[in-house]
C-alpha cells in the first residue's frame, strides 16, 4: 500500500502538482510499517517547491505591483529616491547632503 502510495506521488510530482504529492507521500508514510527514507526526501521536495513557487509568484505579483504604480503616476521615479520639483533626493532623511539638482549642467 505504501509503495502504490509513493507511486501516486510521483506521479503527482511529474505533473508538478506538488500540494496533491505531498498529500501522498505524507499517507505513505502513516501507512508503512517502516517508513522509506525516500517518503520522506520526496514529501520534503516537494515542500520546497511549493514553497518556492510561492515566493517567486509573490515576487512577481509585488513586482507587476510597483510597475504599474509607476505607470500611473505618470512615469514619476520610483527608484533611487522622490523628485520633487528640478531636486532628487538620494540620502539619508537626517542629512541634507543627499538633494542634489537634476537640471543638467
């Protein structure tokens, strides 16, 4: 039972269905007398990827997030500091050395 199991997951996992492997690999491991090492392994990879899919879906998400602001505001800067007017301020918030102009010249 345990190894029809694994199977399931692995199967799973080869779909990237990696929730619905999980969900496998940890019934397995309740059902085997003896549990495989590679239940574990498995289940555990599959936590990591799930677990990176999250963060780069996230990342995307926040990214696609900030461009958009940017483009609703017109194409105001939202790297490397706020314009205000012809200055950019680059520094730190207690110190006056960071406003600089951004005419040329």
């Amino acid at each position: 039972m345990a190894t029809s199991l694994k199977s399931q997951g692995n199967t799973a996992y080869q779909a990237r269905k990696f929730e619905v492997a999980v969900t496998y690999y940890t019934r397995a491991i309740e059902v085997a007398v003896t549990p495989e090492a590679v239940f574990y392994s498995n289940r555990a990879a599959c936590r990591l990827l799930t677990y990176q899919s999250m963060t780069v879906g996230l990342l995307n998400h926040r990214l696609r997030e900030l461009l958009s602001t940017e483009s609703r505001l017109g194409g105001e800067r939202l790297w490397g500091g706020p314009q205000i007017g012809p200055y950019v301020y680059q520094g730190s918030e207690s110190s006056s050395h960071g406003i600089r102009s951004s005419r040329k010249g």
